[in-house]
C-alpha cells in the first residue's frame, strides 16, 4: 500500500470506558514517536504518565467531558481523537470545542487516517452546536502542517505548565 492510498476507508466508533486498554495501546505507540524529538525524555515520560493512566483517562472520560472516538482499519485500532466542549464564554458566547488529542499509528500514518478523524470530530462538534474547534499543538511539532492543510490558524502562543514542566504550544482555531 503506498503512503497516500487506503483500502477502504476507516471505522470510527465512538470509544466508551472498556476501550480505555486499547487507547494506552495506541498511545504507548505513538506518543514516543510523535515527541521523542521535541521535548527531553524525562519530561515526555512525566506527561505520558500523567495524561494516559487508566485512571487519568477514566477521568477525562467521565467528569471532564472528553469524547474519544477510535478509528479501526481492517478491524484494527490504528488511531484515537479525544475532544470537548469549551466554556461558552469565549467569542460573544458562540459554542467552541476542543481538541485534546489526535494520534495515529506509524504504520498508518500518511494513509489520511489522520484527515478521517478530524473530520469526525468536526462533524461531531457541527452537530453539538459548535462553531469552532481548537488544538494546542507544540510550537516544534511537524503537524503544524498538517492542521494549516486542514483549515487551522495559528491563534496564540502559550506556554502550559504540566506538573513541573511546560508545553510551548500554539492555540489554533478552525471556524466551523
């Protein structure tokens, strides 16, 4: 299969409290490769630990409103996109969602995986009321690109602090 062309396009399926073991499963695959170049080791680990134990996910899950959704290929998990709704508060009150997450395998990457599920997201999002959706993405990561393809504009900087560390993100924004 060549890196631009997929079989069959992907299932997405709307993930639930069972299918946490399978999203560590993808994020233990792609969360080194995805930042082993750009933040130091010790930190890539804290983070990894922080955000993807059964318990953090459960959390996220259950009381902060995160949906994750999982994209199967040939009947395999090959990917996950988590989001929610922001505080109505931003942009005279219109209904923003973000986007926490968005991961592919490797092995997948390059096959528009990646396109599938930002569009679920952002369909699920339209149908929520949203009309826009935002990411923080790190101010060195290479996907950049990707989201500039896919409609986002770079917002803001911001540096987040994750227990003794700090992500040097952009906030960017797609209007819906």
């Amino acid at each position: 299969m060549t890196s631009d062309a997929q079989l069959a396009p992907p299932r997405i399926e709307r993930a639930t409290l069972k299918d946490i073991p399978t999203i560590i499963q993808l994020a233990e695959a792609t969360w080194q490769p995805t930042y082993r170049f750009i933040i130091s080791e010790e930190q890539l680990e804290y983070m990894y630990r922080v955000i993807y134990s059964p318990a953090a996910l459960k959390r996220q899950m259950a009381e902060q409103q995160h949906q994750f959704l999982l994209a199967y290929v040939e009947g395999e998990p090959a990917g996950f996109a988590s989001f929610s709704p922001l505080p109505a508060a931003g942009d005279n009150g219109a209904a923003g969602y973000k986007l926490h997450k968005i991961y592919v395998l490797p092995t997948r990457q390059g096959q528009g995986l990646g396109v599938h599920l930002i569009e679920a997201v952002e369909n699920a999002a339209r149908t929520a009321g949203g009309r826009f959706l935002d990411l923080n993405v790190n101010r060195y990561n290479p996907a950049i690109a990707f989201y500039e393809r896919r409609g986002f504009a770079r917002q803001r900087e911001v540096d987040v602090p994750i227990g003794p560390y700090f992500m040097n993100d952009y906030v960017m924004r797609k209007a819906l």
